[in-house]
DNA sequence: GCGTCGATGTCGGGA
DNA sequence: TCCCGACGTCGACGC
C-alpha cells in the first residue's frame, strides 16, 4: 500500500470506478467513468459532466488519501471480472469513508498551480448594512443612527436608530429576508424591551427581499419589514458623494 | 469568435487566466494559474488547488460559453504585456456573466464520460418523515395520519396526526433534532391552536437523536420528543410487507 | 473548540 | 415555473 504522495498541486483522474460514501449519510456510485480530483489541501471529489460545479460525491479537508493495488484475484472485483487497478480510501474527520475502486484509469495528470491570490468580493449583506448606516432615512422621516453592531446579551443587533420621536429602533438585515431572521429580531427587541434604558423598542426587519411568510410571521410579532433597493440605495450614496 | 463547440464530455483547461464575475455580487480574481472545468451540462467552474471542492468562481447552467481569439495589441492585455491567447464570456440566465481572460493556456483536455448511471442516497429527513408517515404507531396506540405536509400560513407541518382520542398531532421531524426545530414546531403549535377547528393541537418533536438543549426547550414548550430508531424503523417496514 | 450565521449557497419536492 | 425548506450544507467569525 502506497500512502498518498505530497501533491505539489492539483491532480486530476480519469478513471471508470465505483464509490462508496459513507458518514452522515451512505451514498453509493456504481461503475463508470468518472474524473476525481485531488486538490493540495486534501479535498478528493468525484465529478460526473453534469450537476454544475458540484460532485457527485466528496471528501473535505481535513482527510487522508491512501492507496493500494490489490494484487489480481483479490475481493473487490470489477462487476465485469476484470481485477481493479486501485483501491483509494478516504478518510476524513468523524470516521467518515470515501471508497473509490478503480477498474480503470484512463487518464491522470498533475499541476503545480501555486498559491492563489485570492478572490474580491462586493454586494454582500456587510455592503447593505453600510449602505442603511449611512441613510437612516429610508426607515422614516427623521430617523437617525445611534450606532451599527449594538451588542445585546444574546447577539449584536445590525442596526440601532432612533426615529423622529426619540423612539428606539432595532433593524435586522439580510440579503434575503426568511423566517429565521424575524426570530432573531423579534428575540432581540424582546430583550431590549426589558431595559427600560431603552423601552420601548420597535423593530425593522430590512431586506432585499422578504419571503411572504416572514412578512407573516413580522406582522404576527408586531414588526415592521422594509424591503431595500440596494441599487437606489448605492445611487443615494453616489448623489451624496456628488454634494461633497 | 467561435462559440463553444459542442462538448461530449467534459474539458479541463490549466491556464494562466484574470475572472470576473457579475450577478448576484461582483467578484474578482487576479491573473495566475488555475484550472477551468466545462461539464457537458454547460456549467464553467475555475478552480485553485485549495477550498475543498468549491470552486473560486463558476457558472450554473444554463449558460453559454463563448470563446474569442483576440489579435495582438488588442485592449484587454495581461498586466504582464504579452497579448492574451483567448477571452472566454459565459453568460447566466439573470444577465450574470462570467468573464475568463485567459493569457496562457498550460493544457488542455477533453473527456468523454457518459451518461452517469447516478446516486443512491440513504438515510436523509424525507425517507425518515415517510417511514414515520407509514408508521403512526411509533407516536402512539390509536394514532392515525391525517396528512403529510399540512399547509399553514408560515409553513407546512411535517405531519398531521390524530390520536386516540381524536385530537389532533402536529410533527415536526428532523433527522437531528436542535433547537431551531423546536422553534418550528412551537410557531406551527401556537398558530394551530388558533383555529377553532383543529385546537387543542398537541406537537411531537420527532428525529434520530435530539440534542439535550432541544429536549429542554421542547419540554418548556409543552411538546413531546420522540426519539426514533430509524434501523427499527425500516425493520417494521420490512416486517409489514412480509405480511403481505 | 463550539455555536451562530451568511451564502453567487445548491438541490429537490410540492403547488 | 416558482416557492420553500433541507443539506454529507460549507465557511467565517465570535466567544
């Protein structure tokens, strides 16, 4: 038996073969022919030419690859008769298994791609929340921010404002706004409620969209929903800019 | 400009190559080395050799791909100043694009792996609700299902059920039982027993292992846990059909 | 290390 | 097709 080799890069099979996952759930591939890759960091994935950028099946990091081949004759037999060519087993963190038995590999290759510089991101749930930061009033004529991330006990609320009567006023922003997130808010206004510092608090639940039934379940808990343009929101930044 | 020929199988390109994405954010990747995965299904991934299996940045299907040659001195240069061998645009179905500059392709290869005859998966919710929804004793004697997937304004209840005495049983089942499923369970009991028709609505908690937080909470609620032996489970299915 | 929460989530089922 | 919740979710971040 071979243990892996140190891949200096990333490496990719092409093999007929068959997989056996096993871990939090079992999963089973029969026979075909299928590319699997090994990435440096230890990830092995089983790729049919569908299912978009997803595998078929998959072990994660932290894992080890170990192979052997098993001499002819041997349990584990191609379904055809002919004996596997390798046997690779997976190992991965809470016992979980990867089995790849390979009939036959049709092609292998490895590359040495070095470190990636890394990926830029823009218009994720940190940009809305800055966006609402600096235009409290899209919650209200005269509203104003009192600060973002205010720390309660049981987590930090996005937003705190206070509204044109002095008013307290928790907002929770998403992306997209589900039920969970109304949970969360209607915990955190709950809370606050209870600090007659603050009392009484309201609560706004800001998205770019808000599925039906959280709107239901905001209404329920006695919230507002604002649902925000993103794009006019960036277009009220840039006019502003444009002042100054 | 040639458009992606059409692919039999699917093709791993290593190039030195710059990626932009637009769509649900914008995204950026530098020039270095990478591999592009086209899958038959039209879907372009571009991977470095870390993150497990998710790529850097990708396209779902459906998209298209095309390919344009540009002629030296043309915009679009690698910082480096050598002209770029090929420009890739793929195209998503909300306007998203996907752009791949690529300077230098390092290799190149197509494979043919066929139709995948596919993925066995056991032991996920949906098998574990329907052996419960087969299996209304498991709650109790006299317990009969009403119906799976009962249809309330903020979601639908796993399981409708019916006691011994006729009252009814909502289910909420998980395959692990944490405390976010008492909380569904706790909104679809409350919001039940507001319609004069169902209440008095029990709720059961049922899932393979429930954690002791959930089981407290659940307790607090007023709601039963049960705890469900999904080999044992499967063994009454097998012992009933051998009945019949 | 564990819990919480976001994600270009992706994927599959029911209306 | 859309809507909605599960997922082998995976990862990032905070405590």
């Amino acid at each position: 038996m071979r243990h892996a080799a140190n891949l200096t890069g990333v490496r990719v099979v092409i093999a007929r073969c068959e997989v056996d996952y096993a871990g939090r759930l079992t999963a089973h591939l029969p026979m075909a022919p299928r590319l699997i890759m090994v990435k440096k960091d230890g990830a092995v994935s089983v790729h049919a030419d569908d299912r978009a950028y997803k595998p078929l099946n998959w072990m994660s990091p932290p894992c080890t690859l170990s192979v052997t081949a098993p001499a002819p004759s041997q349990p584990g037999e191609d379904p055809a008769g002919a004996p596997l060519e390798e046997l690779w087993l997976v190992k991965g963190r809470d016992g979980e298994t990867l089995k790849i038995a390979i009939a036959e590999i049709l092609d292998d290759h490895e590359y040495d791609l070095g470190v990636d510089p890394g990926l830029e991101k823009d218009g994720v749930e940190a940009h809305l929340q800055a966006l609402l930061a600096e235009n409290p009033g899209v919650f209200g004529t005269g509203y104003r921010l009192v600060t973002r991330e205010y720390r309660t006990p049981i987590g930090p609320v996005d937003l705190l404002l206070r509204d044109g009567d002095g008013g307290y006023v928790a907002v929770e922003v998403k992306r997209r706004g589900e039920i969970d997130g109304v949970e969360q808010l209607t915990r955190y206004v709950e809370l606050m409620n209870r600090d007659p510092q603050l009392s009484p608090v309201s609560g706004v639940f800001a998205a770019q969209l808000i599925k039906p039934q959280a709107a239901v379940l905001a209404r329920d808990r006695g919230l507002s929903c604002l649902t925000v343009d993103y794009d006019a929101l960036r277009g009220m930044d840039n006019a502003e800019d444009r002042l100054f």
